[in-house]
C-alpha cells in the first residue's frame, strides 16, 4: 500500500525552516504512514543551497519528487527547469504527472499585455527571471507538452496531476486590491486540456490560499498550500487570541505577524501547533 502526500509552498528560507520546522514535518509525515512524497513548488528561492540539502534529508525517510514553481527558478537556467519539468512517477495503481506550469495573463483581462507585463515588472517576484520567451509563448509551450503527454498516458493510465499553478479562474482573488496579480497566477488552458482527457485529481498551489477539494467539470482540484507564516491559521489565530499585540485592529498580514513574531509566547504557541499546520498543508492519496 502506498501513501503520497503533495506539498507546495513551503517557502523554508522566508519562513526560516531550521532542524525543528523540518523534525516536525517529517514527524508529521510519518505519522499519517506516507511512503512517497511530492514538494509541487516553491521550495525555496535558491534551489542548489537551500531547497536541495532539505530535500536529501526528506529523502532519507521518503521516496522524493518534486516539481518547480516560480520561486525555484530563481537560480536555475531555462535549460535546467526544462529538464525537471514533466515527470511521470507510477504509484501502485495511480500514475502522478508533475510539471511547473506556467501563466498567460488571461485571469486579469482588465489590462492589456504590456499594462500587465509593466506591472509584473514593477511588484512581482518573477521580474527576476530570465526565461528566453514571454509568458504567453511559455504558456502556449507548456499546454501543448500537456496535451501531448496527456494524449499518450490518459488511455492507459489513472492519474493524478501535479502541477504549481491554478488551473482554472474559480481559485483567482476576488478582492479588488489584489486582482492585478491575478495576471500571474496561471490559465485556463490547463483547465481545458485537464477536461479533454477526463483527468481524475489536479493538486495546485501557488496562490496561498487554501481551496481545499473542489470539484469542476468532474476533475477534483486540490489546494492546501502552506504558504508564508504570516498567512498561517496559528498565526492568524495567536493574533487574534491576543489583542494585546495588535492594539490597532489591523488586518495587515505583515504587521500582525511582525507584532508577534519574537514574542515568546507566540513562539512556544507555533512548536505547540506546527504540527497540525502542515497536517492541514498537504493532500494525501491512498493507493493501491
């Protein structure tokens, strides 16, 4: 019997993983029996010194995969993405496809191309890469690839779809102040390549916002990213247990996680409840 668990975003520089975080989440993970184990992105923003060494010690208790998102890329030549894109890994009776993904401005139609590739250029993270084509060329590039994979292994094989980016529009931010960046999040077109070949279950992170299993179009989408520590539940729910550290009321992530984030008792609070936010971070499949 094997047990796969995907993870995506954990973000262990910025969230400062050190031997406990990782301790915890390997505890954690072999508390719910996994056998193999798939990281779907942003492991880290540099991928040789950071996300590697992590994932050689995951890998002494797990069978290891992992696929690249935006972040990872940082450090990485197109050459280099390219080669770690598209794997396919049989599980027992199931079959994971993990590939990156990627996005083409189409969830944030309110702008044109150049309008959303200035505002890229201006607030979003991936301003720092150098990837050889735009994003639409890049999108195009990676739906095609899917499609013909896809044509090969549907017949034959029941899968389970890894991917970093959102698949489809009902998973975008809905708050005005945040809809720009809805530009970069990913497309639709996967979406539509998923329901051409029937895909059973699509596991995506990215965004940062939980989803949970939603099912459209008769594919199931999973989403439990863990994302920053200041978007975690335990922080939220410190906080918000402790007025006395957020006097202004603010609903600033930023500020009430810098309120608190040295504070000795929210300290002693995060050991106390880590465990059971990775619990709720990962998706877990059963098979045969």
């Amino acid at each position: 019997m094997t047990k796969l668990a995907i993870i995506s975003d954990l973000h262990i520089d910025l969230n400062q993983f050190g031997d406990f975080e990782t301790d915890t989440l390997i505890a954690v993970l072999e508390e719910k029996r996994i056998s193999h184990l798939h990281l779907n992105g942003d492991m880290s923003n540099h991928f040789y010194t950071i996300s590697l060494p992590f994932m050689e010690k995951l890998a002494e208790h797990f069978s290891l995969t992992y696929n690249l998102g935006n972040h990872d890329m940082l450090d990485l030549s197109e050459r280099e993405i390219e080669q770690l894109d598209f794997q396919v890994v049989p599980l027992g009776n199931r079959t994971l496809l993990a590939f990156h993904g990627w996005y083409d401005y189409s969830f944030y139609p309110d702008r044109t191309e150049n309008e959303n590739l200035k505002f890229k250029k201006t607030f979003w993270f991936d301003r720092r890469l150098k990837r050889g084509m735009t994003d639409k060329e890049l999108t195009v590039q990676t739906a095609q690839r899917l499609d013909r994979i896809l044509a090969d292994l549907s017949p034959h094989h029941q899968l389970i779809v890894s991917m970093h980016f959102v698949p489809h529009r009902q998973f975008t931010m809905t708050h005005e102040k945040f809809r720009p960046f809805n530009a970069f999040l990913g497309s639709q077109v996967f979406h539509d390549i998923f329901k051409k070949y029937a895909v059973s279950d699509v596991v995506f992170g990215h965004a940062h916002r939980s989803y949970g299993s939603q099912t459209i179009d008769g594919i199931a989408y999973h989403s439990r990213p863990l994302g920053y520590i200041r978007e975690w539940n335990l922080t939220i729910d410190f906080v918000n247990q402790h007025p006395i550290y957020n006097p202004s009321g603010t609903w600033n992530l930023s500020k009430r996680y810098n309120a608190v984030k040295k504070q000795k008792d929210f300290l002693a609070y995060k050991k106390e409840h880590l465990a059971e936010e990775f619990r709720r971070s990962m998706t877990v499949f059963l098979l045969n």
